[in-house]
C-alpha cells in the first residue's frame, strides 16, 4: 500500500530574510518568498489552506525561537517550516552547537504537539561569492548538525546544500545573500519533495540552460566582485559595527492564519 498523501490546512513558517522573501518581491515591492510560493501550492491542492508567516530579515536563530516560537506553537499548525542560522554564521563569534540548540528547540516544540516540520540545509556561499570562501567550514558544520537534529525529532530535510544548480548565479539576487525569484522556486520546490506533496519531484535539482554569456571567472571577475563588496558588504559590515539589524523595528508580514489565494502557473 502506498502512503497516504499529506493533507495539511494550517502552515506556519518561521526565519528570517529567506523565509520573508527577501530577493523575491512582488510586483508592489512586497517580499513574496519560497515560503509563499509552498503555501500558494499547497493552496491549489487544499483551497481551506490557512497560512503565517512569522519571519523577519536579520533575526539569529535564537531570536527566531524567542520571539517567532510560541506565536507558531499558538497557532497549533499542522504543517510548519523552521529555517534560520545564515545570520549567525555571518557572526565573528559563531557556535555551530548553539544555533543548532535553537533550531532544535524548535523542531522538538513543533514536532512535539503534532505538526510535520521542514527545513533545509545551506550551499558553501564560496561557490557564489570567492569573497565568501571563510565561510565554508561554518556553513558544513551547521548543516551536519541540522540533519542531526532533524533526524533526532523526524524534521524532513530539503537538501538543497547538495546539488550544483543553488550556485548558479541566476539563482541569486544582486547582493547575493538572498535567493533571487528562480531560487526561491527552487526552494519550495525542494521543501515540497521533502514533504512528499503530490506531484513534486527532484526537477527543482536540474541546472538552468547554459548562460547566454558566459559569467565572468578569475580577473575577470574582479570588478563585480568589488562592486558587490561596496554596494551590499560594506553596509552590511556597517550595520554590525553600529550595532544594527536590517530587521529593527519590524514586525511578521503576516502574523495571523489567513487564507491563500492560489496563483496560477
């Protein structure tokens, strides 16, 4: 007998700036995002879909579970999806062991009065910014404990830290910290697979046609990386000297459990 299809009607998501959809905005410059993307089809499978989204850009894993945690739990979903960390391995004093404790904390909550959980691991960012090549080490760690965790409390795992296609730079925005339109397809695509939602599958993993201009390697690819460095890096180093979070003062773009009106492909 196969397994029965899931069936969800209450889909909280928790983060930051992925979650949020920074990278993916509308047409009126709100953040739509991978996670509106896996509501709007779920929504065309189960039209009495209900849907939140707690996150907010610039928040550490512990901020997502202090501040995003018990609203979710509140909100009893059957369905939830936890996906944090990038902001703290972005930290000069990172903890791989801490953030996983928050992340875990989480799913142990979720998981724990009955929804069904799913996160994803991270790409090596050195495969989309040289500049970022620091950063590998911490990025494999946090997701060796990520899958851990998962595995520990029954969290399925989009694996999106595996396959070429999440370097592409066609799946990136222009600062190339947060996914692009295609990539958070890519995103909810991966999330719906792990989940096993009817007609998913691994086409999300597929590398896009060969650019029609090669992207620029070595020296050649100096300048946009200084321009990269001066128009994104350099604020971003700004705000963390004076203290600051891109996410200060804001609050859910959507607090409540409302309806979602599927779009059409």
């Amino acid at each position: 007998m196969s397994a029965p299809e899931p069936r969800f009607l209450r889909y909280v998501a928790l983060g930051d700036s992925q979650t949020e959809g920074l990278g993916d905005e509308d047409g009126t410059g709100r953040p739509r995002g991978w996670a509106d993307r896996l509501a709007e089809e779920l929504a065309r499978q189960q039209p009495a879909l209900a849907y939140a989204n707690l996150a907010v850009r610039g928040r550490l894993a512990g901020e997502v579970r202090s501040g995003q945690l018990a609203p979710a739990v509140a909100l009893r979903p059957d369905l939830a999806t936890v996906v944090a960390g990038v902001n703290d391995m972005l930290r000069p004093r990172f903890d791989a062991d801490e953030t996983a404790g928050h992340l875990e904390a989480m799913f142990a909550a979720l998981t724990g009065q009955g929804a069904r959980v799913a996160t994803v691991t991270f790409p090596d960012p050195a495969y989309i910014s040289a500049l970022a090549r620091p950063l590998g080490s911490r990025v494999a760690a946090l997701n060796t404990r990520i899958r851990a965790a998962a595995g520990r409390h029954g969290v399925a795992v989009a694996e999106t830290a595996d396959h070429p296609v999440v370097t592409d730079p066609r799946l990136w925005s222009r600062d190339r910290l947060h996914a692009g339109p295609i990539g958070h397809a890519r995103i909810a695509a991966a999330v719906a697979e792990a989940l096993g939602l009817p007609g998913s599958g691994d086409a999300w993993t597929r590398p896009l046609p060969p650019p029609a201009v090669p992207f620029p390697t070595g020296l050649r690819a100096a300048p946009g990386e200084l321009r990269w460095a001066a128009g994104f890096l350099g604020p971003w180093l700004g705000r963390r000297l004076l203290g600051r979070s891109s996410g200060d003062g804001r609050t859910a773009k959507r607090p409540e459990l409302l309806p979602v009106a599927p779009v059409r492909t």
